[in-house]
C-alpha cells in the first residue's frame, strides 16, 4: 500500500502593519503568466500552499507564516475577473498593453462590484451609526 504523510497546518496571515513597504517586492514573469509578492524582500524561505487553482501562498516552513503569494494565470485569467487587482498589475510592471487588453475583458458588473467590494473592505469597517 503506498501511503503519503501531509504536513498539516494553518498558515498564518501577517498583521498588515508588522509588514514593511519599502521590504515588499513585486515581480510579474510575463512568460508563465505569474505574479510573485513577497511581503518581507526574497530573502525568507518559503514553501508553496496550494490555495486556489491560482493562488499559491508563500509560507515560512518554521513559523507557519504568510510571507507572499504567487498568482498563476495572473493577466490572462485572473485579472479579467477581479479589476480590483490592477493597481496590483500596474505596481507590479506588468505591461500596460496587457493590463489594458485585461482591462479591455472586464464586464462592466464586475468592475462595479470590485469597485463597491473596495469601498465596503476600506471603509465600512471604520462606519458607524450616527447616534441622536
């Protein structure tokens, strides 16, 4: 009988503000179609977490850590279904005739929902209701 042994374990998401600007790296390989963040410089090992069929998380084996992300199939297949990601294309280096045919493939629904999707994630958490 061949068996396999998993590793088990819960990634954990780095607290936004334990995370550098300046140490965050972003690299588009236009050839695979990928786009790789990596929150604290290339410098950290990581070990690839299957998430999606194009989302992998970058993993600090030890600490169990988010250290970037990597996403296949970035413009030919996610960014025309999620425009909130362009700004994301645009820092990247991504081409600008790529993110514009990307751009171009975007329904008009979709970039209204990752519009209202942006405002409620950015401010709906700080509303709350006026008190009489």
């Amino acid at each position: 009988m061949d068996t396999k042994n998993f590793l088990t374990f819960t990634p954990e998401m780095p607290d936004l503000s334990s995370v550098d600007p300046r140490g965050i790296v972003l690299s588009y390989h236009p050839d695979a179609d990928t786009l790789i963040v990596h929150l604290y410089g290339r410098e950290r090992h990581a070990a690839m977490v299957d998430v999606t069929d194009h989302l992998l998380l970058r993993v600090d084996p030890r600490s169990h850590e988010v250290v970037g992300f990597q996403i296949e199939g970035f413009v030919t297949t996610v960014l025309p279904g999620r425009p909130d990601l362009l700004m994301l294309a645009e820092a990247a280096g991504v081409p600008t005739e790529a993110i514009e045919t990307a751009r171009q493939r975007v329904e008009p629904d979709q970039m209204k929902k990752a519009v209202l999707s942006t405002i409620l994630n950015e401010f709906g958490r700080n509303l709350k209701p006026a008190v009489a």
